[in-house]
C-alpha cells in the first residue's frame, strides 16, 4: 500500500491540524509505504508574504518530524523540490473536464472572498491530483469533506487511463476518523491560525496553552437551547477524549449529566493535559530546530528518492500521450 497526503505550509502548525491529520499520519507509518508532502506550490494561490514561504516549509517540516514522522518509515519532502509534478498538472489538465473544475465547492467558496481570483485556485484540483497520481499512490486519508477532490482526482486518472492507455491507478480514499476541533473563541467556526485566540499551536509555551483554554468560549449565551450541549462546552469534551484519561473524560461527562458541571474545573483539567501532551513535541521540536541541516537534509533526501519515482512515471506519461523522450543536455 502506498499511502500519500500533504499539508500547505501556512505558518505554525495548530492542535486542529494535529489532531485532524498528523496523528493519523504517524499511525499509518506502520501500514505501508507513506509519502508526506509539505505543499509549497498549492500555497502560491494564497500566499501574501512570499519572503516566508521557505521559512513556513522549513517550520512545518519542524512540526511535522516532532510530532512523529520518521524519515526512517516514511518520505516527508517539499513539493517543489520533485518539480515532475508541474509537468503531469499540465498533461492532466488537458484531461481535465471543465465542468468537473467549476463544481468544486471550495473553488466556490474561497473565490468569494478574493477582489482578484488567480487561475492557480480554480485548477488547483488538478495540481492536487497531479501529487497523488504522480507517485502512483493507491490510498489517500482524507476526512468526509475532502472526498470531492479525491474524486475528481480518480475522474482525471480514469480520464488520461481512457485517452492514452492505462497509466495511473485510481486511487482509493481512506477514510479517517478525523476529529474536527472548532475555535476557542468561537466554536461555531472552525480552528484557525490566522485568527487570535481561535487556535492552540504546537510550539506554544504553557503559559499560552492554558490562557487559551481558560478563556475558551464555553456558554452558548441567551437565548441558545437548554437541552443540547453549547458548541463550546462541546468542543472542550473534544479536546478532553482526545488529551485526558478515560477517568478524566468519564467523569466530567458524570458532572455534565448531573447538571453540576463546573467550567473552570473542566478547563484547569483540560489545561494540565494539554501541557502535559504536547510537552513532548515541543521538547523534539526544539531539538530539531538546533539542527537545521538535518532537517533540510531530511527533505532532499526523501526528494532524491521521491524523483526516482516521478521521473519513470512521466516517462511512462510522456511515451503514452505521444510528446517522447526528454532529451539528455
């Protein structure tokens, strides 16, 4: 099994992020043959601070490693350090459907918002499918809410497969039991690094760690349902089954029922684990960071090892859409 996800290298990488992706990353070494991507060029079609780009990849591959990536049981490169993957974006996109393009929904979404919307966004899916199929991965952990571009990714293989001869396998997904966090400050949207107050990240020191959860939002306010869990207090027995004992989550479950529950007792508890767990990967963190040799050699590493891979599946590309051998200068 050849399993391959990515991650765009927006800045510090946050507790949603960890607990959504990375822990299940860390799990699936075990499993098979795991390619992990830090996605610089999917980060083009947002970026604002281009000066930052190498410094975010550099800090995501920190996190990354110090949450447990192995680079002795899985590759973890930079996008575009293997640039075959340009090449197969382009070839995909002349298989690429129009119509399967502007269904996207998060095409849709994020469009909204721009004053100028890039040609880099509305293609995206196919530079994204362009990273799985190019390695030929057979399996992609995706959450329920990324199975669309999976499938589009699955609709461009079968459509280059039909066009030229069978090349890409179609990739399945894998689905995970992702465990959405929501913000801290207000848990009816999701956890964000770009908004204070909404996330925890990794590197923060404890002092930040417990500000954040004692000022996490926890009552839904006047006027909200007496008979439903409030999205804060929700969102706060998430963190808990994830970071605290069995004990500690059955127990303030037992508060809960009774109508006794207390915010600060469950936010002092939730705090204290936090720290405790995330401890750890700070520690690793900075020791990473101390050698940043080491780090980048990780990365060109798996990149040399990577292009192998990429260079004999565009040569089968290129024999079969016809466009021949790269020529050696």
């Amino acid at each position: 099994m050849r399993i391959y996800s990515a991650i765009q290298p927006t800045g510090s990488i946050h507790l949603g992020n960890y607990v959504g992706a990375i822990m299940n990353w860390v799990k699936m070494q075990e499993e098979g043959e795991c390619i992990y991507g830090i996605a610089n060029y999917h980060a083009l079609t947002a970026i604002k601070e281009p000066k930052k780009l190498e410094e975010r990849v550099f800090e995501a591959a920190l996190d990354l490693l110090a949450c447990g990536l192995d680079p002795e049981k899985c590759s973890l490169f930079v996008q575009s350090h293997v640039p075959e993957v340009t090449e197969l974006t382009w070839i995909l996109s002349c298989c690429a459907p129009m119509g399967e393009l502007n269904r996207m929904t998060q095409y849709k979404d994020k469009s909204a918002h721009m004053e100028i919307v890039n040609a880099g966004l509305f293609t995206y899916p196919v530079l994204m499918a362009a990273d799985i199929l190019l390695f030929k991965a057979d399996t992609v952990p995706v959450g329920e809410d990324q199975l669309q571009h999976l499938e589009v990714a699955r609709v461009f293989a079968r459509r280059f497969n039909l066009m030229f001869g069978e090349v890409f396998p179609e990739p399945k997904p894998r689905l995970t039991k992702a465990t959405r966090l929501m913000a801290l400050n207000d848990p009816t949207k999701k956890m964000s690094k770009s908004v204070e107050g909404s996330a925890i990240m990794l590197s923060d020191p404890d002092s930040v760690i417990l500000k954040h959860v004692k000022r996490a939002v926890t009552d839904a306010g006047p006027g909200a349902a007496q008979d439903q869990m409030s999205p804060g207090v929700a969102n706060m027995f998430t963190l808990l089954k994830v970071f605290s004992a069995p004990e500690t989550v059955k127990y303030f479950e037992e508060q809960y029922a009774s109508g006794s529950l207390r915010y600060k007792e469950l936010k002092d508890a939730l705090g204290r684990d936090l720290v405790a767990a995330l401890a750890p990967i700070r520690e690793r963190r900075s020791e990473l960071a101390a050698k940043p040799e080491r780090i980048r050699e990780i990365l060109h590493e798996s990149a040399r090892r990577l292009r192998v891979i990429a260079r004999q599946t565009i040569a089968e590309v290129r024999e079969a859409a016809g466009l021949g051998v790269t020529p050696e200068f």
